[in-house]
C-alpha cells in the first residue's frame, strides 16, 4: 500500500532523512518509533505530500507522491503533530469545511460526518467553538478531520498526545477498530501503544532506520520466558537440587540469600517454557516460590539499546 | 476554491476585526464625503474617493493580514497543503474572499452617492468611472495584501508589510510629481493613483485597466510560488 524507497531529506546541509526504505502493506498498523528528532514527522510529513523530499520515491497505492499528488492526497488521511484546527469554527462547521476540501459528496455526507463524530466521541461537542476545547478534544477533532472522506491510509503523527488515560485507552481501541479497514503509520514513542495496537515495527533514528520487521519479532525477546529470577523461601542447597532436576531449564544460576530466601536466575531452553516444571518441582519438595520475575527485554529496552549504541557509535566516529 | 473562499467570509464575520474596519472605512469616508461633497458642494464623489486612497494602504492590510500567515502560525497550513487542492485555489480562496469585503464597504458608502443625487444631477460618467476605478485599484492593494501575508507568520509583521507596500507605490506619485521631466512622469505612471484620476475624470483608460489587473494578477501569481517555494526550503 505505501512504499518508501531511498527516501532522503536535506534541509540545507543537514540531513534529516537518510536512504529509508519500508513498505507498509494493506491492512497494516506499522508503528513509527523514535526518539524526538529522529525525523518521524519529517517522513510522514513528506508521504502526505507537506513537504517534497531530496530525493527517493514514496508511492501510496501504486501513485507517486512527486507525481500525483492529487491522487495520493485523496488516499490520505493525516493527523499532524499538532491538530490543524480553525479555533473560530465550531466542531461541526470545521468538519464540513473538511469534507468540502476533500471534495465528499454531499449525499449521505452528513450520517458520515455523524458517524464519525461518534466514532472519536465528540458528538456532544459538535456546536462548540474549538478555540474553546480542551486539548484532548481537540486531539480528537483533528482525528476526525483525517477520517472525513475514509481515506484507505491514515497516517497519525503522535495521535494520544495530550490525552489522559481512558481517552488513549478509547483512541488506541479507536485505531486498532481502524486497523481493520485501513492502512494505518502511527508514530509515537509510548512504546506500549505500539504493543497494544501495531503488528510491525520501524524505529529510525537520526534519519536511519534501526531497526524493522514484525511486532512478533520483537516481542520474542521482551515475552520474558526465557530467562526469569524466582525467589523462594527456602534454603539455597535445597533449591538448587531441586532445580536441577528440572529437565526444561538449560542453566540454573544461584544470585543470592535473600533473609531466608535463595534468589535464583533460571534460562529455559530453546522454545521450552521451564515455568510450570519450576512451580511443580519445587511444590513437591514444600519450597514455596514467593516471586518469579522475566527478566526479558522489552520493546523499550530494545529501543533504548538500539538508540543508545547508535549514539556511541556516533560519538567513537 | 469556493470551500476557502466561504472559510474566509465566515471567519471575517465572526472576528470583530471587519466590523471595526468597516465602521472606520465608513466613518472617515462620512467626514470626507461630508466636507468635499456636502459642506464643499462638490458633486464629484471622485474627489473623496481619491482621498481614501491615502488610507486604504493601512484598511487593506488589516483585511489581509491573517489570510495567510495565520495558516502558518496556526499549523492549519499542512492541512491546506496536504488536501487535494492547488495552492492557486487557496490563494485566489483568499483574495476573493479579502476583496469581497473591500466590495461591502463601498456597497455602503454609495449612499452618500445616493442622497447627493437627491439633491443635485449627478456626473454619471465621472461617478461611474470613479467607483470602477476605485474598485479596480482594490484589486491591486488587496493582491498586494495577501502577498505581504504570505511571507511572514506573524499577522502584526505581514500588516506592516503590507502598509510599507502600499504607502511606498502611492508616495510615488507625489514622488514624481516633486522630480517632474521624463523620470518623473515614469515614475509616476508605475503609481496606481495616477491611474486612478483618469478614471476620476470619467476616462475609461483602457491602458489603465490592464495596468491594475495584470499587476493584481502578478502579486498573486508571486504569492502563489512563493508558498510553493518556502515548501522547498
């Protein structure tokens, strides 16, 4: 659905984007990870046609952006970093002058604009004036701009920002209810949202992707089964003979005494989950387990190792 | 085009900004029209039209000021930019809607025309010809507005812009005047209010015609690749 090839941009000598490449595929939600200024709204800034690129072609739905733009715009529904609100309009007129702007047929135009006014929960709102929302409205008003017209591609630049907890609850459930019909890019970094509504990944960093590929992938490493520290409240020689036993457990590793506790860190073996054989071992033999912690990484630990290594490596050159 | 164009008209009335410059537009054009045409007996509205040209350098930029710099400001210009239309229907959008309010003012004053024609025959050439020239000079101050407001975000710089603009093309006639010979005569044929007088005096200068549109035409034109440029940068 989207295709971004050798995407580079340049402002002036500094190079905010450099040699991308990532596809997104119909039905998609990609999640766009990175730290401020990795250039995420500058990509997503040049795939809704706001700014040209240096070079490199993004193509939405087999159009070329530098070539139709006309065409991609269509395609496009785009909520920016900040919510491209007329404050003198109220929630009702703003949402007409959008479906004028992308040209929506006056038939049956109203139930959508409704619809979608329900959808983002700002029905209530409809004859305020959005100079006088609050910032999570108004959030949601500039949701709703980019779904006027259904376009089959919404690409959210940081879309809970500003939002309390049940609303980005209710935005995230929102997304994931979109990612149905829609080609969704969302760019954030709450690394939760992307957990809770992305099937797969980019993160870039200083204008270079880090990292990509399948949600799956990265959550193998941050599922935390195959390595966990278990505290059980007994003593240490005991434990570890009973842990020994435990045939799905490639190492066992004693941490400490902890009062009348052994701390243990225990590695499962390949694709086996040594958790229940641990629990039944130690059962048997009275050895209650008080805590048992996954110690895997997460998407956060792998975001912050992969931005982190690429700032040393910058600093070594 | 039309959905900015009735964007704008919506958005003037709904800011007391046009109400004010209207009631000032009205209310100095009353004192001129009084002292020429009712206390000075002149049947000429020409006359008091020629002396509001020497405020509309401030009036336009006031209308115009917003158009496009509060876009920018506002962060409702990727918005413009990221819809299916051109960059020329905004800007046209804009100019039509900025110069259908200059259009409602002058709607308003043709009652001093009327109660003059009340009382007195009026010049019907003279009176014609110094509405459309006024009119038509609109064109090229409101065009000139907008591009002031393309090129800065911040609505106080984009009116000053425009004011220095304005005040600068028609000082040269009073310029050219001063210089007199072939220089000054150049000079002063590049200000628009010498085109105005012709059209003060019941001439429909043909010349004069093509002289306020295509410079119209022109500033707009700069405005429109302007924005398409600040794109690229």
């Amino acid at each position: 659905m989207i295709e971004i090839q050798h995407l580079t941009k340049k402002f002036g000598n500094i190079v905010a984007l450099n040699d991308l490449n990532f596809t997104v595929k119909k039905g998609e939600i990609l999640g766009f990870l990175g730290p401020n200024g990795a250039g995420k709204s500058t990509t997503m800034n040049i795939l809704t046609g706001y700014l040209p690129s240096t070079s490199g072609t993004v193509k939405v739905d087999g159009f070329d952006i530098m070539e139709n733009p006309k065409e991609v715009k269509k395609k496009i529904g785009y909520l920016p970093e900040l919510p491209p609100v007329y404050g003198d309009m109220t929630v009702g007129e703003y949402l007409t002058f959008i479906a004028n702007l992308k040209n929506v047929p006056l038939k049956g135009r109203k139930t959508k604009l409704d619809d979608i006014m329900y959808l983002v929960k700002i029905g209530d709102k409809k004859g305020r004036l959005i100079r006088n929302l609050s910032k999570g409205y108004r959030q949601r008003v500039g949701l709703a701009q980019a779904l006027v017209g259904n376009p089959q591609v919404l690409v959210l630049d940081e879309p809970t920002v500003g939002l309390d907890p049940k609303q980005i609850l209710d935005i995230r459930k929102l997304i994931t209810a979109l990612g149905r019909e829609h080609t969704i890019i969302l760019s954030t970094h709450i690394l939760q949202e992307v957990n809770a509504v992305c099937s797969s990944v980019v993160m870039i960093n200083n204008g270079k992707i880090a990292a990509q590929g399948p949600l799956s992938d990265f959550a193998a490493a941050s599922n935390g089964v195959s390595k966990y520290n278990v505290t059980i409240a007994g003593d240490k020689t005991l434990c570890r003979e009973t842990l020994d036993k435990v045939g799905s457990a490639s190492r066992v590793e004693f941490i400490r005494i902890d009062g009348d506790n052994s701390v243990f860190r225990i590695e499962s073996k390949q694709n086996e989950d040594s958790r229940k054989e641990v629990f039944r071992a130690l059962a048997e033999n009275d050895l209650p387990i008080l805590e048992l912690r996954p110690i895997g990484k997460n998407l956060e630990e792998v975001f912050i190792e992969i931005v982190g290594r690429d700032q040393s490596a910058e600093t070594e050159e | 085009m039309n959905t900015i164009y009735k964007r704008e008209m919506s958005s003037f009335f709904k800011s007391p900004i046009a109400y004010v410059v209207i009631a000032v537009y009205l209310f100095v054009f009353g004192y001129f029209s009084m002292s020429y045409n009712f206390a000075g007996g002149s049947v000429y509205i020409g006359t008091t039209l020629q002396t509001m040209t020497s405020i509309l350098p401030i009036i336009i930029p006031i209308i115009t000021m917003k158009l496009i710099a509060d876009e920018k400001r506002n962060g409702t210009e990727v918005l413009l930019r990221t819809s299916p239309i051109s960059m020329w229907e905004v800007v046209l959008g804009k100019f039509f809607a900025a110069y259908t309010l200059f259009v409602i003012m002058n709607a308003a004053t043709l009652i001093h025309v009327f109660l003059m024609a009340a009382y007195a025959p009026l010049p019907i050439a003279e009176t014609i010809g110094a509405y459309l020239g006024y009119m038509l000079q609109g064109l090229l101050f409101v065009a000139v507005g907008i591009f002031a407001s393309s090129l800065t975000e911040s609505q106080i710089i984009a009116a000053i812009v425009g004011v220095v603009i304005l005040f600068s093309t028609t000082g040269l006639y009073s310029i050219g005047s001063l210089i007199g010979g072939w220089l000054g005569n150049a000079i002063m044929w590049i200000s628009p209010l010498t085109k105005y007088a012709e059209f003060a005096n019941g001439i429909l200068n043909f010349a004069s015609v093509v002289f306020y549109v295509s410079f119209a035409a022109i500033m707009l034109l700069v405005t429109e690749s302007n924005m398409e440029r600040k794109r690229w940068n």
